[in-house]
C-alpha cells in the first residue's frame, strides 16, 4: 500500500460499503475499502446470492414435477449435493473476483483485514498477511452490516442448529428440519431445503409468515407452503433446545393458548432476523452514538454524531436490504461532495423470493388502516391473465393502494412468479409522482405478467378487459 493517508476510509464491503467506494473514486477522492473477507459481504457470500441461487435450483426440481400435468415427465430428480454446493459456490466466487477486479479498475486501494477505529480520523487494520497498518483518513464510512439474531435459549454450539450461513453451505441435506422465523430468511431457505427433500416444518411467533406484507399477497404463498412443508405453526415460540444424539435434537415449542407440542428433528435453523453489527473495534473512540436498538443514529445525509464520520447499511438499522445499502451509499457520497440531503428516502420495495415471490413498496393496506389513511386498494387476479395460464401460475395476485378520489399511488403489491422482477414498475411509478391513470395508458405487452399492473390500474376505472370489476359510484 502506497499511502497510508486517504480522503475516504469504507469500512465493510458489503453492497453499502463498496458502492460507497466506488462513488467515492469516482469523485476523484483517494479511497480505502478495508474488510476481513473479500468484497461483497454477507449478501454476496453468505446471503442473497447463494440463497438466490439455491432458489433457482429448487424452483428447476419444482418445475420439473409440474409438468407432469402439461404431459412432460421427468425421472425424479438425482441432487448432487457435492456438485449443487460447488456450483453455487462458483456463482459466488465469479461475483466477488468481479468486485475486486472493479477496485482495482476505478483505483480503490482495498486491505483484506479488521479495521480498529483509534479515533474519528484514524484507523488501525490488521490482517493475517501482513504488518498492521495506521491510517489516517478525512471522512470514515461505517458499513459493518448485521448479524443474525440470537435466539434466547437455544445454544449456537448445539450440533444441528444452524443460522442462515451454515444453512447456506449445505452440508447435508436432512431427513428433517425445523425453522424458526417466517420471515424472507426463513421461508426462503425452509423452500429451498424442502425442495431437496428435507421433511420441514416451520415456527413463527407472529399471527402469519411475512408479518410485514397485506394477508391478500401472502395467502397465495402460504396456499402453496402448505403443500411443500410439513407443517406451519404461527403465533407459536420455542421453549426450549436439547440435543436428544448427535444427529438429532428435541425442540420444545408453545403456541398463544397455551399448548406445547414437541419436535424431534435432525437440523434446526435460526432464522429469526438480523441486528446491526455495532460491535465495532474502537467505536467508543469516536462521537458516533447508536439508538435503543443497537443501530449507529444517522441523519438524512448519512452523518453520524462524529462530524468526520459517516453510517450505512444494515448497521443504521431500519429495513436490512442489500439495495437500501446501496442507496445509502449514494447519499452518504453525495454528502462528501458538499451536496444536501434528499427531501425524502428513496422508496423501498420489499421482495420475498420464495415460490412464488410477494413484492410491495409504499404503503400497505394494513399500514394504512393503522394509520387511518382513506385508500382504496384495487386487485388483478392472475386467475384471468392469459400468461399466468402458460405458465400454470394462476394463483398470483397484483394490487395497488391509492388515494381514493385522485388515483395518487400509495403502493404496489404483486404476489406470484417474478413478482420481484414486476415491483420496479409500480416503484418508479411512485417515486414519479404518477396517477394510476398514467398506468392504464401505458401500453403493456401481451402477453405478459406486466399487463396485470395495467389491468390492476384498470379496475380504478371499472374498465379492465379480462376481469369484471364495475366502477364505484
């Protein structure tokens, strides 16, 4: 490393951190990329990339047993577990060799190691392969993620339970499995593991999987869940983890009235969130303060309480998305150029990548309620898409929440195959400023999946085609 003095230090090469870095070279400011594992972060290594892959493998072998109604039959499948991980590792690997390809591309000096902060403006990193190295640094950009959340009572150490990282490395496929947490993590690796021919079952505390998403987009999925897994418990909550043999573990749940049931399981997965990563070597060196919940407190630019110091990502809390990292990113940079804030935070779409996906941004139905917000929500069943008939996905659902006498778009949700492909229409809508009349006069291609945005908005005006809703007087 030529220079041991940068104008921007990132700290965390996650999806935040290195979009950060990136932007920030490309401003002309001498940058520093400093984390103990190569670039991309949880997200790309331990997260959404391989879950995503592993996805896509289990919708092949789902796909493959539902042609049989369209007349085509496929053996049963033969998983390949070792060839299946190394696969998905090389998606991995090809992705985050692109990442440091780019630092050196755009002249980001990068150090594998762990960054100890000595104070706001100085750093000390220290990695396995060579000396430790002081620096100094004009702005420093906190970007050191989440971790999964601990599950009171259950043991880490215990063998056979896991959280999403040792889920993710497949180390074998289990006769069964037991979930904790409906949430995206939850369900989308319970999916997946189901898929290979795991027995699951699966734990939520709250009243329904996806507690954040309107009950209308989520009944599709959990229709479908239902078939795949073996059983799903909501407003129920483990008591109690013990290890039965080496292979096997009893977990002891409760439900709301009251009622224990007990499970006998070979794996159990902790899927139960994720906290902000506020552990950092030498914070309290700096002004930086972090709120109720562990989050580092940050204003609209990005600023921390340590004017030299900057916060992004999963660890400011709030939604842990790899995109709202990265949006983070971009304000956080345009701070150190001297530009002002954003009026308001970019809208953020949500996306649960299970079979099939539910995607919504803005305002919810059920948020709406709380709040006491008139709107008036209008629905597209995929029952009367001609598309979702091709491709025997009749059960999604697409929606809009709108202001009831302007047509101003509130939300969008989609629930079905793509969905999180869909979303970007209805967000670029919002952040538009559009009426849902702007949407019924845009014209979609058909057949497609797109045309039930249209045909959704359609309905505000009692003139959809291929779905009777008449007008409200």
């Amino acid at each position: 490393m030529s220079h041991t003095h940068f104008q921007v230090v990132v700290i965390g090469a996650g999806p935040g951190g290195y979009t950060a870095a990136f932007l920030a070279a490309g401003q002309g400011m001498r940058t520093l990329l400093v984390d103990p594992d190569l670039p991309g972060g949880v997200c790309l290594q331990r997260g959404c990339i391989p879950s995503k892959a592993l996805l896509h493998a289990a919708r092949i072998i789902s796909e493959s047993a539902q042609a049989t109604h369209m007349g085509i039959h496929f053996p049963p499948p033969a998983i390949d577990l070792a060839r299946l991980r190394t696969w998905k590792e090389e998606v991995v690997t090809r992705l985050t060799s692109g990442l440091a390809q780019q630092c050196q591309l755009r002249g980001v000096t990068r150090i594998q190691g762990m960054a100890h902060l000595l104070s706001s403006q100085h750093i000390r990193v220290e990695s396995a392969n060579s000396p430790p190295a002081d620096i100094t640094a004009e702005r420093i950009i906190l970007a050191t993620g989440s971790t999964p959340t601990p599950l009171p009572g259950v043991d880490w150490h215990l063998p056979g339970v896991m959280d999403s990282t040792r889920a993710l490395a497949l180390e074998t496929i289990p006769a069964s499995l037991l979930v904790i947490g409906g949430g995206n993590i939850g369900l989308e690796l319970g999916s997946v593991y189901a898929a290979l021919g795991s027995r699951v079952c699966l734990i939520e505390a709250a009243d329904g999987i996806l507690p954040g998403a309107d009950r209308d987009l989520v009944r599709p999925l959990a229709a479908r869940l239902t078939k795949i897994f073996a059983s799903i418990q909501t407003a129920t909550r483990v008591i109690g983890v013990e290890p039965l043999t080496r292979d096997r573990l009893r977990v002891q749940v409760e439900d709301q009235t009251g009622q224990q049931t007990t499970h006998e399981v070979e794996r159990l997965l902790v899927a139960t969130g994720r906290i902000p990563m506020c552990a950092i070597p030498g914070l309290d060196a700096t002004q930086v303060t972090c709120n109720a919940h562990g989050a580092i407190e940050v204003d609209a630019g990005m600023r921390t309480a340590d004017p030299a110091i900057l916060a992004i990502g999963d660890v400011t809390g709030g939604p842990m998305l790899a995109h709202k990292a990265a949006a983070q990113a971009r304000i956080a940079v345009a701070t150190l150029m001297g530009e002002p804030p954003p009026r308001r935070f970019p809208i953020l779409p949500g996306v649960t990548y299970t079979d099939p996906e539910v995607a919504w941004a803005g305002l919810t139905e059920t948020q709406a309620r709380q709040q006491g917000i008139p709107v008036r929500a209008v629905r597209f069943p995929w029952a009367a898409s001609g598309r979702a008939h091709t491709l025997e996905r009749t059960e999604g659902v697409t929606k809009w929440i709108l202001e009831p006498d302007t047509g101003r778009i509130l939300g969008v949700g989609i629930c079905g195959v793509g969905a999180g492909e869909l979303i970007s229409e209805g967000v670029l809508a919002m952040e538009q400023g559009l009426i849902i009349q702007d949407v019924a006069h845009t014209v979609h291609p058909h057949p497609s999946l797109s045309e039930t945005l249209m045909e959704s908005a359609e309905i505000f005006f009692g003139q959809c085609i291929h779905f009777h809703a008449p007008p409200r007087r």
